[in-house]
C-alpha cells in the first residue's frame, strides 16, 4: 500500500483516538467557558467578569467534566446515533447546572451577586447550544473523514450465520461508524453461498485466523455465536494478539446488538432480547401523552376535519368514513378510521389487496387524500380510544398479517407496542409498496429504542418533511 497522507493520517487517528477524547474536552470547556462569558456581558455589559461570577464559573465547568465523565459524554462514536450523545450531553449539563444552584444557594453566593439566577440560566441554555453545535461540527468532520476511508477499523466476521451477514451489510452500508468487514473465516462447508448474499469474502479456516490479522491489519474479530465450542476456539487462536473480540448473538432484528441488554432478576444475571422500554410506568406515560395529544389535535384540526367530509360526501355517495379491521397490540384487532377514498362496494370485488402505484379504484378525490396521507386523519379517534398510538408501527389487515409473518423474521414483534399514525419506518422512506424487511426492521428498532424523546423526534419529521410521500397512493 503506498504511503500518502490518508495512510498516514489514518493510522494515527486510530492509534491515538484517545488524543480526540482530550481534544473533545478542552472543545467542551472552551465552549462553556464562552457561554459563560457571553451570557454574563448580556447581562452586566461588562467585558472583566466579577469573582464571583468566576468562582460558579469554575463549579459549573467542574460539574461539566465530573457529570460528562458519569454519564459517559465520551463514549467512543462508533457505538452510538447523535440522538443518543444529544440526550447524554443534556442529562450531563442539566445535573451540572443542578448542582451549581444547589451549591450557590447552600453557602449563600447569591447574597453577593443578587442576579445571579438569570446569568446562571442564560449560562446553562447558552453553554448546551454551543458544547451542541461544537460536536455537531466535530461529529460531522469525523463521520466525513471515516466515509472517505479514513480512521477505518477492520472486522473479520468468525462464522457465517444470518446475524454475521446482517452485521456485516450494516457495517458496510454506515461507512460513517468507521467500522469494515473485510471477510469471514469458517471451517464449515455447507451453505456458505446460500447465507453469503452480500458476497463477504471468504478468508479462510479459524486456524488462518492469526496470519490474516496481520495481513489485514485487522482491529476487531466478532465471533457470530454457534455455541461455546466455535467461541472458544476463536479465543485460543487470538490468545496472542492484541485485538478486541466482539460476540454476535443472533437474535432477532435490525442493529441486533443495539436490542440486547444484560439485566438482573432476583439475583440471576440475563440478556434481555425481547424487551421493549414500553412497559410499566413508561407505557401509562405513553398512553397519557397519546391521548392529550390527540385531543389537542383533534380540536384544532376539527375545521380541516369537517371540509374533507363534506368533501368525501360530495365525490361519491357513501358514509365520510371507512372502517376496517387491523391487529393492533398484543395481536387484537380493532377496527381503524379513514376518510374514504373509494366508491362503495370497490372493495367487494377485488377483496383485502395491496395498494400497488397507478391503482385507479380511489375518487379524484381520494386519492388526493391518499397522496397527502390526509385520509389518515381520523385515526386521531383510535388514539383518543386507545387503540393506536400517535408513533409507532403501522398496523396491518389481519389477512396480509396471516402472510407477512410467515415470509418475515419476527414479523409479530411488531405487536409488542400500540400501532401508530406515523412510525420511524415512514419518516425513513419505508411506506406503502416498499421493501416489508426493512419496515420490519426499522419497528423493532422504534420498539427496542423507544423514549419520549425518540416519539418527539419522530413528530417533528413527519411535520416537517410533510404528509405527501411518493409512496402514499
């Protein structure tokens, strides 16, 4: 390999990650320290700070890197999406700011400086915007340069199953995490070609597996677990060198690793696979915000509301809504509330079909209800009911249901949560007649990922990329 630059640049940006874990601290400090000056000429107009103002400067930014530490600010990149990093830095700066005011009223610093509290505020949504903005740019340059090649850590996949192929196309496909398959090692002959469908270099045997770290320059090796005989074995080949071994468990879905966490019950450690966040108290929190939502909806969007209806009265003669029967949540059906968008009787004829591009049994009308998803309004009345949620996986026909769960992996896990209006499949692209896999996977991952704030992100996508799609028809 020629010695140039990006060769250079590469292996020292790997060799020393830890130098950008210090240059993302003094880029934190730096930025908090500017937000603290800022903020205090706001306030005061004055360019020399006060010492007091220096002294709960001082606490606040040793707050920072004692909480960043905590709650693991400085996590490598690789690992997680920027919404993770946004809500640790948000947790982080928050407890910090916290414990500055509690500090500042204990011993009584107030006393000396009585405005202190605006400051103090301005300071802590100042200081979170620019530390922000600062790892935004910073997460940016360091995704561009991985995309171009550089700051690559190599993987050689240990056995060839199902989960090894889904790792490897999702490494391959996020050249950004900075993370490449070069190939697989495995002593088995059998169906290699069947499961090999992204085509993953076959390297060799296990015992190839120490000559072609080095020939590589490999960095990680994941082992796609086959039981303890295959993991052993990869273990004494690599006893001597110094790489990191990662297992793959084949469990059910897209990011599988992201969906696994070790838990305790009664003293027995277990890896939960099939556990959603959505249970206990954060599924009455859901439901509760769900239905306050939709109220609101409902109220302000009622005059929209009653102009499609008289709409859909006027294109053809019929009820203003059409009613059909979905699965739902722990696989019960319920029946689901559109505007119409058909003649009455269509569907009698042709029975439960697939909505397919250039389909012309929908009213002038109607299918400019469909194209704008529009006709989906009502189902702010499932909400208020409690038969849907405002996010999550959309519901099917039970008779497409019956179908899909047969031909997709874990199809039925959608089921777990409520259905919803809009889902994190939808404001990703997949909708209507798109590839049912990656729908799949990208409800699982809604699933297993879910939080308040992760609902919210969703809402602002689907209000801001807008309600007409290519696939909505």
């Amino acid at each position: 390999m020629p010695l140039g630059f990006g060769n250079i640049f590469n292996g020292l940006f790997r060799q020393y990650g830890h130098t950008v874990i210090l240059l993302l601290r003094i880029v934190d400090v730096a930025m908090l320290l500017a937000a603290a000056w800022a903020a205090h000429f706001f306030w005061l107009r004055e360019y020399a700070v006060d010492q007091h103002y220096r002294i709960v400067t001082a606490l606040g930014v040793l707050g920072a890197i004692i909480f960043f530490e905590i709650g693991q600010v400085y996590r490598p990149w690789r690992n997680d999406a920027m919404r993770g990093e946004v809500a640790r830095i948000v947790r982080a700066w928050l407890l910090a700011l916290l414990a500055v005011v509690s500090i500042v009223f204990l011993v009584r610093l107030h006393v000396w400086f009585g405005s202190s509290y605006r400051w103090i505020a301005s300071w802590g949504v100042l200081g979170l915007v620019c530390v922000l903005a600062a790892r935004s740019v910073m997460s940016q340059i360091l995704r561009g340069l991985r995309a171009r090649g550089w700051s690559q850590g190599k993987i050689v996949m240990v056995g060839l199953n199902q989960m090894a192929v889904a790792a490897a196309r999702q490494l391959n496909q996020s050249p950004w995490a900075g993370l490449q398959a070069v190939g697989y090692v495995d002593d088995r002959s059998g169906n290699r070609q069947a499961l090999n469908a992204d085509g993953l270099p076959h390297l060799g045997t296990l015992a190839d597996l120490p000559a072609l770290i080095d020939r590589y320059g490999v960095d990680e090796v994941w082992v796609a677990y086959q039981g303890e005989s295959l993991t052993e074995r990869a273990q004494y080949q690599l006893r001597h060198l110094p790489v990191s071994i990662r297992l793959l468990i084949d469990c059910f879905a897209f990011k599988q690793s992201k969906f696994l966490s070790l838990n305790t019950v009664a003293g027995i450690p277990t890896l939960d696979f099939s556990v959603s966040p959505l249970h206990g108290v954060n599924r009455y929190i859901k439901e509760a915000e769900d239905r306050l939502l939709a109220l609101v909806l409902l109220l302000l969007i009622s005059p929209l509301m009653l102009l499609i209806a008289v709409g859909v009265k006027l294109s053809s003669p019929g009820p203003v809504f059409y009613r059909q029967v979905r699965v739902g949540w722990n696989n019960r059906k319920f029946t689901m509330l559109k505007f119409r968008s058909m003649p009455v009787g269509v569907e009698s004829k042709t029975g439960a079909v697939w909505a397919k591009p250039g389909e012309n049994r929908a009213t002038p009308f109607g299918a400019f209800l469909r194209k704008t998803s529009l006709d989906e309004l009502p189902q702010l009345l499932n909400v208020l009911r409690g038969d849907m949620s405002l996010v999550g996986p959309r519901p099917e026909r039970p008779d497409f249901v019956e179908v899909f769960k047969e031909q997709v992996p874990n199809y039925m896990k959608k089921h777990m949560v409520k259905a919803g209006i809009t889902g994190w499949a939808q404001v990703n692209g997949w909708r209507g007649d798109t590839d049912l896999h990656r729908r799949i996977e990208h409800d699982l991952y809604y699933i297993q990922n879910w939080s308040l704030w992760f609902d919210i992100e969703i809402a602002f996508r689907t209000v801001l990329t807008g309600f007409i799609h290519k696939n909505a028809y």
